[in-house]
C-alpha cells in the first residue's frame, strides 16, 4: 500500500513538473514573438518635428505597418510616453537632450545610428545681403533661454558682430551684459518665435532653422550666415531593449529610404544627416 502510494505522489510531482517547465519556456517564446511580429507603430514627434516623423511613414507602411504619428506640443512628453510604452519611438530630439533626460529620469531610451537630420541656426536680415553690408544700429533679436542665448551670442561673435569677454561673467552662459564690443552700438531682444514674421522690426535675426519653418517662414530666405551641428542631429530613439528588434530596424529603413529623405524640403528647417 505504501508503494502505492508513494507511485502516484511520484506522478503528481512529475506532472508538476513538467507543466511548470512547459510554462517558463512558453513566455520567452510568445514575447519574442510577440516583438518580431509587431504590425502597429506608434511614433511621437514634437510639432517642430512634424515633417521628420511623417516622411518615413508611408514607406514602413509599405513594409507591412499600421503607422500612428501622434504629435505633442511639448519636448517632455514624447520620451514620457516612450518610457511608458504608449509609443515605440520618437523622432523629434538631440542625443545631448536625450542623454539629459535620461540622466534625469533614469531611464534607457537610445538613438538608432545613423542620426539622419540636422537643423541649423542662422544670422538672418531683410535689411542686408551680407554681415557685411549690415547698417548700423537697430535691434538684433535673439533667443529668450539663457542656453539660447549664450550660443547665439556666440555665433554672432564668430560672425564678426560683436565680440565677447573671454569668460562669462556670471555663471556658465554668456549674457549681453558679457559683450564688450557693440561696434553697430546693436540693441538686443530676446524675442519668441514673433520675430520670424516681423523681421522687418529687425536689423538682425537669429534663430533657429526648425522653428522658422514652424512660424511659416522659409529658413533658407534672408540667410547671411549658417551654423550646423552635427552632434545636435536628431534621430530615431526607442528604448535600449528594442533596439534589435525587426521593427525597430524597419523603422530606420524606411527613414533613410529615397522616398522618405524626398519629403524633407530644406524649406522645413531640416537637412540629411545620414549615410
């Protein structure tokens, strides 16, 4: 009897066992293929970047994809609802913002190689054909963060325009107080993205190409000097675990595709950065 006994506890524990072990194989497999076999993509962009994340949409359609873009108003919230999962990827951001949020939220979005567009700054008027024909006097508008600012009153020191104490005087950004050399005797305004379509209150304008092209102005139009960075490129990002993935990989392709790179005009404030 207690052969018995101990032959069917013997069972049972062997049964147990191989269901547990069928169930822990089956996870892996279903969420693998779960993320190979992936038929909708949402991508987030910012409205600045409304062109970038639209361009490659019908060519990942193409491939297979029911493609959703969802814009926000907002720099924050595509990499919230990135590393909530409501979206896949974004197209809209730097890898010096990205790595900036990621520093700050503890989080591991990465961006896809090649970065594939760049914007750029420019030294812009109606009033001259070149920095050397500039009148003097008159306003030059300018950004209104202090980030902002400090670059451009940098580029506009590289331009010959002004020059600059060899050190900011407070802080780690230059300030107009840090100008030491005004020789237009310039005023400065740090000015919204009005000035774009009031450039005639201007003897300069600075700013940058992706946000012109957002206030409807032609980035290319009244340009007297150009500033392009390329470690501000902007890319594709997706969280560090999916960067392997098939669609993922789909997603780059379609992006870089001849059709896709066709529907970005430099009109739009961006150019081709990829290979």
């Amino acid at each position: 009897m207690k052969k018995k006994i101990l032959c069917v506890l013997l069972c049972v524990c062997m049964v147990a066992s191989l269901a547990v072990g069928c169930s822990s194989t089956e996870k892996p497999s279903s969420s693998a293929s779960e993320s190979e076999e992936k038929t909708t993509i949402k991508i987030g962009a910012s409205t600045v970047s409304k062109d970038l994340a639209e361009s490659g949409k019908e060519s990942l359609e193409a491939m297979g994809y029911e493609v959703e873009i969802i814009l926000f108003d907002d720099y924050v919230l595509p990499n919230d609802a990135l590393v909530q999962e409501t979206l896949d990827a974004n197209f809209y951001q730097h890898e010096p913002y990205m790595n900036n949020y990621n520093e700050a939220n503890g989080t591991d979005i990465i961006m896809m190689s090649p970065k594939l567009y760049n914007y750029f700054t420019g030294i812009y008027s109606v009033k001259a054909s070149s920095i050397e024909d500039l009148p003097k006097g008159g306003s030059v508008g300018i950004a209104q963060d202090a980030a902002n600012i400090s670059e451009q009153l940098k580029q506009l020191e590289e331009a010959g325009v002004i020059k600059l104490s060899e050190e900011p005087a407070a802080g780690d950004f230059y300030t107009v107080a840090d100008i030491v050399d005004n020789p237009n005797n310039y005023d400065f305004v740090q000015s919204d993205h009005l000035k774009y379509t009031n450039m005639d209150d201007y003897t300069i304008v600075v700013g940058t190409s992706n946000t012109m092209a957002e206030a409807g102005v032609d980035p290319t139009e009244n340009l007297l000097k150009k500033f392009v960075y390329d470690d501000l490129a902007e890319g594709i990002c997706v969280l560090e675990k999916n960067k392997d993935t098939k669609w993922a990989k789909d997603i780059m392709t379609a992006y870089m595709s001849d059709e896709a790179v066709a529907k970005v005009p430099v009109s739009s404030g961006f150019e081709y950065a990829g290979e």
